[in-house]
C-alpha cells in the first residue's frame, strides 16, 4: 500500500501583512502550523521564503523541500511554548564550549585552533563581557558563572525564530560562541561552519577524506546555513 501524500489544492499564493506579522495564504486560506495556529512570520523576508516553497510545490507537496516552512512550524508549536526551557538548553552549551577545548598534541594542530578560537573568545568578551577559560585536553573545565551570564542572557532575549535558528547554530557547530557569532554577523556563516570543523578537517589532511563522513558534514553544514539565513529573516521581533 502506497503511502498518502498531500497533493497541491491551490492555484493562488501570497503574502498578507497582519496584526503581529506576515501571513502565507492559498487561494485565499491561511496556511496554519500541523498544531493549527496561525503560520504568522515575525518579517515580510521571512514571509517571501516560506511564500517560496509553498508557490513552488508541485502535484504533491514535499515538507523536506521546504525548510523554512518547517522552522516556522517549529518556532510556532514548540519553541513559543518552551521559550525558557529552548533558551537554557542552548545557553548551556556555554559551559562546554568546543572553543574551550584544545588539543594538547600535535602542536601544529593546537596552533591552528589558538589562531582561530582566541579570536571569537575576544569577540564575546569585547561583545558580552563573557571571558570563558580555555583549557588542553577534554577534561571538563568549570567556567566561571559570571562569564557565562550574559551568554545566557543573550540567548533568552531571543524570540522564538531566533531560538530555533539559534539551537541549530549552536548544537551543530558544538559552540555557543560561534552560534552567537552567526547570529551577530561576526564573520560570515560559512568561515565559521569551517572554524567548527577545524579538528575534522585536520584528520582528513592526516588520514583521507571518508566518503560517508563528508556527506554527514555536508548535511550539517547545509543545516547550519539554512539556520544562519532562518535568523537573519527573523528580525528583532
């Protein structure tokens, strides 16, 4: 039995201005999140892109070729309704900061990442007056509870769109600081993917590219753009 698949009912996509945000409509109809409630985007850049993929559908409509509509979704139905809980998880990622972390050998690879990471750990002490400490080795290194609060209180001051850009940002890189980087338009999206794989792209100068491994990275790297691109849209709603 073949699976059910939603087929395309509308003739007519557009974008209405309303009270809050934009509203996608079909053929006159809201277009609502799978929890029903109103699919109300924070700007019209944000409305132009989910405007997109619905005007683009075919005969049947595909939710993996529509990423933004999908994060609006979730940004509406789940992260609104846990907006605290979503802001502490991502925040605590400041506590375990890959940028933190350096290798204690080889000494070329320790080098690459102090000319790196030391840069955007200025950054957020000159941006937030957060100075995380930096250690050799994976042992947990306990951060200082000051540095880490305005983090946290960067992090919660985001609307549920930047939150859920934000926890892709900050959960595939592996760092809170390249996430709020991203977001701060710090350096562009994809020097910072880049700076998050430093450990991996050394393996592979040292041992060979794997083949299922890069279309893992290339999965996570398109994930961690579309984020970067979901928070620009986001405004400051």
């Amino acid at each position: 039995m073949s699976e059910w698949k939603a087929k395309r009912f509308w003739r007519v996509t557009e974008i209405r201005a309303e009270a809050g945000g934009y509203g996608v409509y079909l053929d006159g109809r809201p277009v609502k999140t799978p929890a029903k409630a109103p699919l109300l985007l924070p700007t019209e850049g944000f409305a132009e892109a989910v405007h997109a993929e619905w005007d683009a559908v075919g005969e049947l409509i595909d939710p993996t070729r529509m990423p933004f509509t999908r994060t609006a979704n979730a940004a509406i139905d789940k992260v609104a309704h846990q907006k605290d809980e979503v802001a502490d998880m991502i925040a605590d990622y400041g506590g375990t900061d890959q940028l933190c972390y350096r290798a204690e050998a080889p000494e070329a690879l320790r080098a690459r990442q102090d000319a790196a990471w030391d840069p955007l750990l200025d950054w957020a002490e000159a941006t937030y007056g957060a100075r995380l400490a930096v250690t050799s080795g994976v042992m947990h290194l306990a951060q200082d509870a000051a540095a880490l609060a305005p983090l946290r209180r960067a992090v919660h001051a985001c609307n549920p769109f930047q939150l859920a850009a934000l926890h892709d940002l900050v959960s595939l890189s592996g760092s809170l600081v390249i996430g709020l980087a991203a977001a701060g338009g710090r350096q562009d999206p994809e020097t910072l993917w880049a700076l998050s794989r430093i450990d991996e792209t050394w393996q592979e100068e040292q041992w060979g590219e794997d083949e299922e491994a890069q279309a893992h990275a290339a999965l996570k790297r398109a994930a961690f753009l579309h984020a970067a691109e979901v928070w620009r849209l986001s405004g400051d709603h």
